[in-house]
C-alpha cells in the first residue's frame, strides 16, 4: 500500500466516522434516537396587569388557544405591523375570536403603563389584551418565553428595545405549539388557528 493510498484511507475514514458521529447527534436531539426527549418548555406562570388595571395571570391564556407577543408601544415599526397582522386574524375569525386569546405584553415597562398600553390598543382588534407591570414581572414572563430583550440608547437620553418578535401560539392547555406564521392571508392564518380550537 503506498503513502498516498494510506492517505487516503486515513481521510475517508475520518470522514466515515464524522458521519455517524454527526448522525448520532441529530437523532438523539431530534429524539429520533434514545427515546423521546423533551421539548423546550416555553411560557410558564406570571402575574401582570392589563391595560385595564385587571390582574392577568397565565391561568386567563388556558381554555383557548392564544397568540402572544412581546414588543413596546413607542416601537416604530415592527410592533404596530404585527400587531396589525394579529388584528386581521382575529377579524377574519369572526365570531371564533371569542375563542381565541391575544395578548401583548411590553418589555418596556418603565413607558409602557396600563393607560399607555390602553391608549396604544385602542388602535386595534378589541379582542387583543395588553399586559405590563414592574420590572421583575416583566423579567419573569420575558424568561418564561425565552424572549430577548435589552434597552439601546439612542439620541437625548431617549432609548428603544432590541426584543424577540416571534408570535406564539399557545395551545388550550397553555403550551407551546410554534411560532405562528403571520406572513400569509388572514383568513389562512384564522383558518390555522381555528384547528387548536
């Protein structure tokens, strides 16, 4: 056997090797290998407040299927959008909106106070809650959603927020389904959300 044949040999056994190593890995986390895993557990217990001045707690999402977002009124453009979006769903479920939940809760809760968040809503689907409260609250929910957050300083002392715009969908039991795809027809996106009635 020569030297370049040794080579190789040497190379795509590596090779061979990386491949089932790599296989391994994907089946196990994909829980195709060693049983089921768990799946990431998202959202969880918290206590907040509405724009009302009503206590909403996690228990007010059981029951229904419900969308949630985290985002900040003074947002300038991709809060208002989705929230818009969230606004045709719910219009095109028509009376099932009674049966769906939508909620958006700030991670700017220094600004973001129930008559603020009242006055912001007003401009969308009635059926759409908003949720606030102190700082640690805030901080409960955002790491119960896994949602990043964080201040960036703009101009005269002003700031805006860096945040996760994922919608969630939640199931009745309040679990986690998937991130709920608004980038389609309302009436397709009611039509999808109507099935975890």
């Amino acid at each position: 056997m020569t030297a370049r044949t040794s080579q190789i040999l040497l190379v795509v056994s590596a090779f061979l090797t990386g491949l089932v190593v790599f296989t391994g890995v994907f089946l196990y986390a994909t829980g195709h290998l060693g049983g089921s895993r768990p799946a990431a557990v998202i959202g969880g217990p918290f206590k907040l407040v509405d724009q009302n001045g009503n206590a909403i707690t996690d228990m007010d999402l059981k029951g229904r299927p419900a969308l949630v977002f985290f985002g900040y009124t003074h947002c300038p453009d991709v809060c208002p959008t989705t929230l818009f979006d969230v606004s045709e769903v719910l219009r095109a479920l028509g009376k099932d909106a009674d049966r769906a939940g939508a909620l958006f809760i700030t991670v700017d809760p220094e600004r973001d106070t129930p008559a603020v968040m009242k006055d912001y809503l007003s401009s969308f689907d009635p059926h759409l809650r908003g949720a606030t409260g102190d700082r640690a609250a805030i901080d409960v929910v955002e790491k119960a959603y896994r949602v990043y957050a964080k201040k960036v300083p703009t101009q005269n002392g002003d700031y805006s927020m860096d945040h996760t715009a994922l919608v969630y969908l939640m199931d009745k039991d309040g679990r986690f389904v998937a991130p709920f795809n608004l980038k389609r027809k309302p009436e397709e996106a009611a039509a999808d959300l109507r099935r975890h009635m």
